[in-house]
C-alpha cells in the first residue's frame, strides 16, 4: 500500500472530462493527497447512455476505494454468459459468473445503468475535496506552462494535466498537432431500454427475465445483447449492426420498423423484445487507433482512457479499462511528492497500461469477426468449437477462454503499479 502523500508534498492535477475514467483518475488521485481539479466542458453533470458492465477488474478498484457496496446496491450480478444462435436462440456456450467470478477473481461481475455508476464517482470525488469546474470547454494544451487553454476564460494552470476528455478528446489532438478524428468501424448499435413489467407481459421472454444473464445472439454481419438493469426493472437491448448512418451524423433517431425488419428472420425471442420497442436512436461506432506515446515530452501531460484508447464495445472493456488507467495513474502519483517526478511515473504508466490497452482493442475489434461470421462453413466451424469443445485458449467464447479470461479479471492495476516501481 502507497503511503499517503503530506499535503505540503502534494502536486496540483487537472484532469480535463468527467467523464467514468476521467473521474476515477480524479478519487485515485485524490486519495493519495493530491491537490485535483476536473475541467468538463458539460454545463451538467450527467452520463448518456444506457447499460455498462463492470467486470472483475473493474470491480475489485470499487472494493479498493470503498464504492462496491454504492454500486452493488443499483446493479445487478448475471448469473451467466449465454451465446445463442440468431436463428432460434439455442445455447452454443456459457460461461458462469456466479460463484465464478468472485470465488476465482475475488470481485463481482455486476450490471450498472451508467447515469447511476457516474454518479456514484462523482459523489466520492466532491467527497474527497475534487473541485468539478463545469462549462471549461478545452481548446488545447500549453504543455510547457503546463497550462489547459480555453476560448473564453483564463487559461488553467497546473504541475500535471491529464487528457481524459473521450473519443473526440481535444488534448490529444493538441498533443498530435492536427485533427485527428474517430475512425470509423463500420457497424452502428441501437440501444433500447425495456420495462420488466411489459416483458412479463410476454410469455416467449419469461426465460429472459427468470433470473439476471448476459444473453449475446450472433448472426450475419449483426449481433444482439441484452441484461438486466437497475435491481431487475428494467432490461436492457444492443443490437449492433451495419453502420447506414449519414456521413455527417452520428447520432439519429431510428424508426423501430427499420431495425425489426432487420432482425425479421432472427429468434423469435429476440424479435418479441423488439416488438416492445417504441422509440430507439442509432449510435455510430468509431474507436481510434494506437497512437506512439500517450505521453508529451515536457514530462507535464498524459492522455488516458477513450482519448488514447478508444475501442469496441464487444468485451465491455472500454469503461474498465479507463477505470484500470486512473487507479494506475493515482497509484503511481502517490510515490510522487515532487514536480521533477511527475515525468518518470508517466513514463511508468505508460509503460504498464499501453500494451494492456492496445491488446484489449485488438480483441474487442477481432470479435467483430467472430461475432458477425456469415453463414457457411466459417460459422459452423465457430459454433462446433463452442458446443462440442472445451474451452481452449483462442476460444470464441472471448470470456469462457481460460487463458484471456485469467488475462482480462485477474488483473489489479494497483498491484502492477506498485510492482513498476
């Protein structure tokens, strides 16, 4: 464990975005005696979105900073991972989560709304002293000050600034030099939000709704996913599929005739849950590409989070894996009590997560392929592999593989850390 810092050792950090990683920088941060100031351009603090998973490796910092108990009261633990077959549900695999993910991993696998996981941190950050300024739209960054410039306020001074500002991140453009836009993935999600209470109504969706599991459908070119949220009252649907969107828009409002019809010959279970659908956007997916250093040569800047390592959501990583940056990063900060050795704990947490990061978008990405094999001999391949063999390591069940599960849950960010000393 980091002793903590005195505070007249401690260092001044602007974290720019409140967004999840951006705030869990901020309490690791904080927890170790440094001074912490977001910057969120929002005029509010909200989450968009809807259902976000937590795994293990996520939930074991929770339990470090005291939160596990918040969050598991408005979450809900699956049971079990299910993969079906599109055309009539049937199991190709599962894998457990309950006993398994705690009696191997030591934390729980939990479903959490996002606007109610945001939240939470952002009550312990006020907590722990974390100053949120809101309407601070970032412009760029004076790495030499170092300073966070803005259009219409004085620019904000700190010892660390910490780019933690998304997909669309205006720090790492900075850092770059040039625009550097989200690339394009080429598939898009719809994302619904079901009353328990109309699903019931449903006889085809009792076995859904019995008891909490992850449930993924894989199909041609599109795959579904569906759990449950908020203490088992509300359900929630991602349908992913061919990206159709304009090339201007990234968000738009779906007629929910247009995504049944695109899951018309789908199990029927699944096409029930649509039949429940009332209204729905689609949001394009885009993610980015590894980028050379994460770190600015002044030693004073550090990207972390969507803004360096933005990926698919097919693992449910992308949140945890910004998680695993900020306890990293506040674990690192906390050897720290002088400004000439800011530069050497980026160098080190660079060195630890960026392979981590880059491995996860390299596998999120690669289920895109599995998840979405046509029909024919590649896919039948796939599905013999998941019903007739056990686990192996590169199995397609990504959470059933012995070894990349180990390599994904077992991981504890703060133990790395301190190891990287």
């Amino acid at each position: 464990m980091i002793s903590k810092i005195e505070p007249e050792a401690s260092i001044r950090v602007a974290i720019v975005g409140a967004g999840l990683g951006g705030l869990a920088a901020a309490i690791a941060i904080a927890r170790e005696g440094h001074h912490v100031t977001v910057l969120e351009q929002a005029s509010t603090l909200q989450e968009v979105g809807a259902g976000i998973q937590v795994p293990p490796n996520s939930s074991k910092i929770l339990a470090r900073w005291g939160l596990l108990d918040q969050i598991e009261a408005v979450a809900v633990k699956p049971n079990d991972f299910r993969l079906r077959s599109y055309r009539d549900g049937s199991l190709l695999s599962t894998q457990n989560m309950i006993p398994h993910a705690k009696a191997v991993y030591g934390a729980p696998y939990l479903h959490i709304h996002r606007a109610d996981y945001h939240a939470i941190l952002v009550r312990e950050a006020i907590r722990l002293g974390v100053e949120i300024v809101l309407n601070a739209r970032a412009t760029g960054i004076d790495f030499d000050r170092p300073a966070v410039v803005f259009e219409d306020r004085t620019a904000f001074e700190a010892d660390l600034i910490v780019g933690a500002d998304g997909l669309k991140s205006r720090c790492r453009e900075s850092m770059l030099g040039r625009e550097d836009p989200p690339y394009l993935t080429g598939d898009l999600a719809y994302r619904i939000i079901l009353r328990i209470e109309d699903m019931k109504k449903v006889p085809a969706l009792h076995d859904l709704i019995e008891k909490p599991n992850i449930d993924y459908w894989m199909g041609p070119g599109c795959h579904a996913v569906s759990y449950m949220l908020q203490g088992g009252q509300a359900y929630n649907v991602v349908l992913i599929c061919p990206d159709t969107l304009p090339e201007d828009l990234h968000i738009l409002e779906a007629d929910p005739e247009e995504m049944r019809l695109l899951f018309k010959d789908w199990d029927p279970r699944l096409r029930a849950m649509l039949d429940l659908v009332v209204e729905t956007k689609k949001w394009r997916l885009r993610d980015s590409r590894e980028m050379p250093t994460w770190t600015h040569p002044s030693g004073k800047f550090v990207l972390m989070g969507d803004a360096c390592h933005a990926t698919l959501p097919y693992l449910a990583q992308g949140a945890a894996q910004a998680i695993e940056d900020g306890a990293a990063l506040g674990a690192l900060l906390g050897q720290v009590n002088q400004t000439w050795q800011i530069s050497d704990a980026l160098r080190r947490f660079e060195t630890m997560r960026k392979p981590r990061t880059e491995r996860v978008v390299r596998e999120s990405r690669a289920l895109q392929d599995i998840f979405h094999l046509p029909d024919g001999g590649a896919q039948m391949k796939r599905d013999f592999n998941l019903t007739q063999m056990k686990p192996f390591e590169g199995y397609p069940n990504r959470w059933a593989d012995p070894v990349f599960q180990k390599y994904l849950f077992a991981y504890d960010a703060y133990e790395e850390a301190l190891s990287s000393a």
